[in-house]
C-alpha cells in the first residue's frame, strides 16, 4: 500500500553584495624652508708687551756717567767743598779773632790740620743692588665677540585630501522558493 506523501523542496533566499571600494589620494606638498646662517664676529685687540730698562744708575755707579750728569755732579761737588772751605776759613778767622780766650789758636789750627780724622770707607757692591730698573709691562689681549644667528623662514602647505567613499549595494540575488508536490494521490482500495 502506498501511502500518500507531501515533499518539500525549499530554496533559500540570497543576497547579493555590490562593493565600490573607497579610494583616498593624499598629496603633502613639502614645505619652503629657508635658512640664512649670520656669521659671528670676533675682534681681537692687542697691545704689545713693553720691557723698559734703565740702567742709568748702575753706569753711573761704574763711573761710565753722561757728560751732562758728571759735569752736574762736578758742579755740585766744587760747591759743596767751596762752601766746607768757607766755613772752615770762617772758623779759624773766628778762631784768631778771640784774644781774650788766652789760648794759641794757631797751634790748636796747626794740629787739626795735620791730623785729619779717620777716612771714611765702606765695603760696596758695584753696582748696587737695583741699580738696574726693569719696567715690564704684559701684552693685553681683549677679544670681543658679536654672536651671529640663524634665520629660519617656514613656508608650510595643507595636504590635498580627495575621498570618494565607497559604496555597497544589496541586491536579491536569488528567490526563495517553496515546491510542494504530493506523491501518492491515487489510493488503491482493493481488498
């Protein structure tokens, strides 16, 4: 015996998806740059080292003076003994002159005379010690300075941006379908 049946065939539904992919162009132009370097400055002033030396002294103590410092010397000197002589004649006419002191003035003249004191002597470093004059004076160095620089100018730029959004489209790509066929209508009824 056959028993009647129903069958099902089912088919899906589909979608189907249309993609247009997004496209982005970006263009960084670069950007100006200028850059000027000033330079540094340096001066240099310098004054030269100067040794002075006078050794004046220490030729005149040698005895090898200037013509102009002996005749001085010589002049002074001849003064000086002119004026002692004076003095001295001076004493000894005051000497004379006093009488009532009842002593002989020209024997107490005779004896100084003929006995002078001792001679003055000393022993002496010829030259003498800083007879010779040193004047120094250092070099001097003054260094000045003008400090330069940099100048930056900048010159940025945007960046070009193009987008062009993408899209998707949704399309039915295929229909559901239900098929329902029955097998097995035709029912024998035999005995």
């Amino acid at each position: 015996m056959q028993i009647p049946q129903i069958r099902l065939h089912q088919t899906y539904a589909q979608i189907g998806l249309r993609t247009t992919q997004p496209v982005q162009e970006i263009q960084q132009i670069p950007a100006e740059q200028s850059i000027s370097q000033i330079p540094a400055v340096m001066t240099i002033e310098r004054q030269s080292s100067h040794l002075e030396i006078d050794q004046e002294q220490a030729w005149s103590e040698l005895g090898f003076k200037k013509t102009s410092v002996l005749s001085a010397e010589m002049a002074d000197f001849s003064k000086q003994e002119g004026l002692e002589a004076v003095a001295q004649i001076a004493q000894e006419g005051d000497q004379l002159a006093a009488i009532e002191n009842k002593t002989d003035p020209f024997a107490s003249i005779a004896m100084e005379q003929a006995s002078p004191g001792p001679a003055d002597f000393n022993i002496a470093f010829i030259p003498s010690y800083g007879s010779v004059k040193l004047h120094y004076t250092p070099t001097e160095v003054h260094i000045n300075w003008k400090q330069g620089g940099v100048e930056i100018e900048v010159t940025p730029h945007k960046p070009i941006h193009n987008y062009t959004p993408g899209k998707t489209d949704v399309y039915l790509r295929q229909k559901e379908q239900l098929q329902i066929d029955f097998v097995g209508l035709n029912v024998n009824k035999q005995s």
